[in-house]
C-alpha cells in the first residue's frame, strides 16, 4: 500500500515536471521544472531497489547537467523571450503523432502483460534475497563483466571533452 | 486493488518519453529541445531499471549507467554546438537554422 502511494506521487511529480518544463515560456523556469522531474525519477530508482543510480542520477543530472543549461541559458543572452513565438508550426502534427504512439504503445503493453504476466513477488525476493548489496554487487559487474565497455566509454567522455573544447572556441 | 507491477513503470516510461518527443518536435527554442531529449533519456533510464528490478538481473542498471555517461557526453557537445552557433548566427531557434538550405 506505501509503495503504491509512493509509486503514484513520485508518477504524479516526473510527469507534471516534465510537462510544466515543456509547456514553460522562461527557460530558467524550465530548467527548474527539469530539475523537480529528475528529482522525480532519483526517487523512484530507489523505489527500485537501486540505490546507486539513484546517486547517480541525482549527481550526474541534477547536479551536473543542469548547471551545464544554466551556464548556457545565461551565456546565451536571449534578451526579450517571453513575447516571441515559442512553438514551432508544426505543433499540432507533432502532438497528433506522439499521442497515437503512446496509444500504441499503451496498448501493446496492456496486450503483452494479457499473454504473458509477470513473475511473482516471491520469485523477485529469492533472486534479490542471493545479492549483497545494491553498490557492492553493481561495482563488481562493473569492473568484472562489463570491464571493456567500461574502459571504451571513458574514451567517449574524452572524445565529448575535447570536442566541446573546440566547438566553444572563438573562431572554428 | 493489485501491486505496482513491471507495466506502471513501463506506462509512466512511455508517457515521459511522449512528454519528451513532443517537446523536441514542437518546441522552436534549441536549448529546451536539448532539454527535452534529456527527457527522453531519462525515460529510456527508467525502463531499463524497472525491467532489471523485475526480471531480477543487474545488467539493466549497468546500461542504464551507460545511459546516463552518453546522455552528459551528448549534453556538452550539443550545448557546446548551441554556443558556436550563437556566435556565429546569433540565433537559437530550430526554424532559423537554415544555412544548409539551397
């Protein structure tokens, strides 16, 4: 019972984030509206038992990444927004198009779970009941089973370092 | 009255990802489009963990960590773009980008 109330205010605060950040005409209220959505999301990976992206996502994005669109929403100096047409034309379209796929979805969801269910509580609980430990057990497949991706995607973070050095250079 | 099951992450994943979809495709201002994807990376975050927590198996966290590197690689080169941009255009609406077209 606590973890559907749970489940259904953290729902209710990532979606009206998300739509309150789409729907916002000031970009600094946006981000702002980002931040409670990524908050949002943080609380429910612990409401799945996984602490350590939980961190993560509090760190890399709320931390992080948000800071990154402050310093470029005020380096970026818009002037006067809040008058100027702020959706594209093709809006509609656009909304037309993701509604039908999210009924798309929905139903295929709604159509698997019919054919399939799920596995029970108690099968859950005797594998997780095996682990150690939410960060123990991440670390070590991170650096055994996963060492090689590991490693390749540190050179994409080089890769991306490098290339947002050049690209914000004086002159390309 | 049944438990929070696999399906609910799922259909909150799938309607942030709609969230996110129709703010890229609608929005004109280039950093909210950013912003949007972000979003959407968040959305696919959530599905990965939810299915690892359900079908009991690290691997989905270990992606969604991944996940998570890409997406701030993708940020500081996309704004990194914005900023050149800007610079050179001074513009930051999606619609005004048109020094491709013939």
């Amino acid at each position: 019972m606590a973890e559907q109330a749970a489940f259904y205010i953290i729902s209710a605060i990532i979606l009206g984030g998300a739509v309150a950040m789409v729907t916002s005409r000031s970009l600094v209220r946006s981000v702002v509206w980002m931040v409670t959505s990524f908050i949002g999301v943080g609380a429910l990976f612990i409401l799945l038992e996984a602490e350590f992206i939980a961190a993560v996502q509090v760190l890399v994005y709320a931390g992080g990444i948000v800071v990154l669109f402050l310093f470029v929403i005020m380096l970026v100096n818009l002037g006067d927004v809040q008058h100027e047409e702020y959706l594209q034309r093709q809006w509609l379209p656009a909304l037309l198009l993701v509604v039908v796929l999210t009924a798309e979805v929905g139903f295929l969801l709604w159509a698997g779970s019919r054919e399939h269910g799920e596995p029970s509580p108690e099968q859950i609980d005797a594998v997780l009941r095996g682990l150690d430990g939410n960060i123990e057990t991440v670390g070590m497949s991170l650096y055994t089973d996963y060492l090689l991706p590991f490693e390749v995607v540190s050179v994409l973070l080089l890769v991306a370092m490098i290339g947002a050095i050049y690209l914000a250079k004086k002159r390309i | 009255m049944e438990g929070i099951g696999l399906n609910h992450y799922l259909l909150l994943s799938a309607l942030l990802f709609a969230i996110g979809a129709i703010g890229v495709l609608a929005r004109r201002n280039v950093i909210l489009v950013l912003m949007a994807l972000e979003l959407m990376f968040n959305a696919a975050n959530i599905n990965l963990v939810a299915v690892s927590r359900f079908h009991p198996d690290l691997t989905g966290q270990i992606f969604s960590i991944f996940t998570i590197t890409i997406a701030a690689a993708e940020v500081a080169i996309g704004l990194g773009l914005v900023i050149a941009l800007f610079r050179n255009r001074d513009v930051v609406n999606v619609d005004e980008f048109n020094l491709l077209k013939g």
